[in-house]
C-alpha cells in the first residue's frame, strides 16, 4: 500500500478506508504517522462490531465510523 501511495499519490495526506475491518491499512501504514509527516486516517465499516475491534487495535490518530455502503 505504501508503495502504491508513493506512486500514484505522492501528495496525500490522508487515507480512506471502505470496508476498513479491523483497520489492518490503518497498521500496515502506522510506521508512517499522523501528518504533517504521515496520514491521517478515516475508516468505514458496515460492522459496528469490526469498528469496535479496530477502535481497540489501532493506537494511531485514526476516525472509524460506522458506514451502511448500500445508503451513500
């Protein structure tokens, strides 16, 4: 993901997440940090279940919400 980031959005500065699960691309880029050196993160999940595993797992600055993708 880091790479792809690197290659395609040089500039960003943040990261979305649909689907985000236990926020495992909220670990997986963790190295990185929170801006203005890293991202900042902001994840969906239709689960509140999964939003409440990522909130306990993820030590990084990152906003996990609840989403329903069939109701944009």
């Amino acid at each position: 993901v880091r790479a792809l980031l690197a290659r395609h959005a040089p500039h960003a500065r943040t990261v979305v997440a649909l689907g985000a699960g236990t926020g495992s691309l909220a670990l997986a880029l963790q190295p990185l940090g929170p801006p203005p050196g890293g991202f900042a993160y902001r994840a969906f999940d239709g689960s509140p279940a999964m939003v409440d595993v990522a909130r306990a797992t993820v030590d990084v600055p990152v906003t996990f919400d609840v989403l329903d993708f069939r109701d944009p």
